[in-house]
C-alpha cells in the first residue's frame, strides 16, 4: 500500500507526505477480554531417590570406674557363753563331818579304808574314766558306762562342767540320762568305781 501511495506521488511530482491526511482520534480502547480457565494442577512428581546413611562415627573413650563403696560395718559379737560352776569351799566343820563318815563305813566294813570285803578278802577300788557310749548332737540324752557304777561314786562332766545328780542327770544300771542333750562336739566324762 505504501510503495502504491509513493508511485502515486510520484506521478504527481509531489511529496508523500503532502498526499497523508491528519492523524485520526485514538479510537476507544475495547473491552477486557474474559480472563482464561485455569489449568488443572499437574500430579505430583515421584519422591527422589534417599541418599544413602552416612558412616557410624567411632565409638567414644569409656569412663573412668567409680569410686570404691565404702566397707560395711562390723557384725555383732556373738554372746558369750555360762561360767563353769564354781567347785564350794569347804569349812573345817565340814572336812571333820566327811571324815567322820569315812570312819564310820570303815568300821562297819571292818576293813582298811579303801579296799572293799569280797566273798571274806579284801580288793581295791577300781576307779574308771571313760567317754560312755552315744551320740553327742544336741538331741540325744541318754548315755551308757561299760559297767554298773558304784552309788554316789560318779563323777560327771559335760563339757569341763560337773554335773548333779537329779538336778543334771539321773542313772539307771550303766544309762546315765542328762537333762539337756549336749550341743555337737560337746565332751562327756564319765569317773567312777567299778561295782
């Protein structure tokens, strides 16, 4: 159109721009165009590979040991055990009592002191020290010589302790019976005269 428009002025022998009108009012500016439909949200992508753990870092220096506890307190002593009897005293009077005893049963034996009448002669007093037969555990009570005992002769000692009759034993024939077994490992001493 415009190479046209310049052919034609110049076949007029004029300037092209002598043959332009005067520019023309802006014209109205149009409407809005309606605004687009929005797309659908695209899916959402797959997660990524992890990347692999990394390496342990080494194992920290142990601690030092506590301290010692400190040690327990003594235990408590045992209880101690009974005196032994003490042996009695014996007065002036008494020792003269027992003596006269003794000359009494010599004149009724009619015998020297110390021997015994057997079948119209005399023998000697046997005297016997013996450990008697049963068991020493704390249970058992009863106890038996190798022969009779001659009466009132015994003398019984149940750990170093001497024993009454009645009191801390009783004797039937050989069988001493205490009142209270001795404890294991206990001694029991039997002293007496031969019947």
């Amino acid at each position: 159109m415009k190479q046209q428009l310049q052919e034609l002025a110049n076949f007029l022998g004029i300037d092209i721009a002598d043959l332009k009108g005067e520019k023309g009012n802006t014209g109205e500016q149009g409407e809005q165009g309606i605004q687009g439909i929005q797309g659908e949200k695209g899916e959402t992508g797959n997660d990524g590979i992890s990347g692999k753990d990394g390496k342990n870092g080494k194992d920290g220096r142990d601690g030092k040991n506590g301290l010692d506890g400190a040690n327990g307190n003594d235990g408590i002593d045992g209880v101690s055990g009974k005196d032994g009897l003490n042996g009695q005293d014996i007065s002036p009077e008494k020792l003269k009592e027992i003596m006269d005893k003794l000359e009494e049963l010599e004149k009724k034996v009619k015998q020297p002191l110390g021997g015994t009448r057997f079948l119209g002669g005399v023998r000697k007093i046997m005297w016997i020290d013996e450990t008697p037969t049963g068991l020493v555990n704390g249970i058992n009570k009863d106890f038996v010589v190798s022969t009779n005992i001659y009466e009132n002769s015994e003398h019984i000692r149940v750990g170093g302790a001497v024993q009454e009759l009645t009191e801390d034993y009783t004797i039937t024939g050989k069988k001493i019976s205490l009142v209270i077994a001795p404890q294991t490992g206990t001694k029991v001493r039997v002293k007496y005269q031969k019947f």
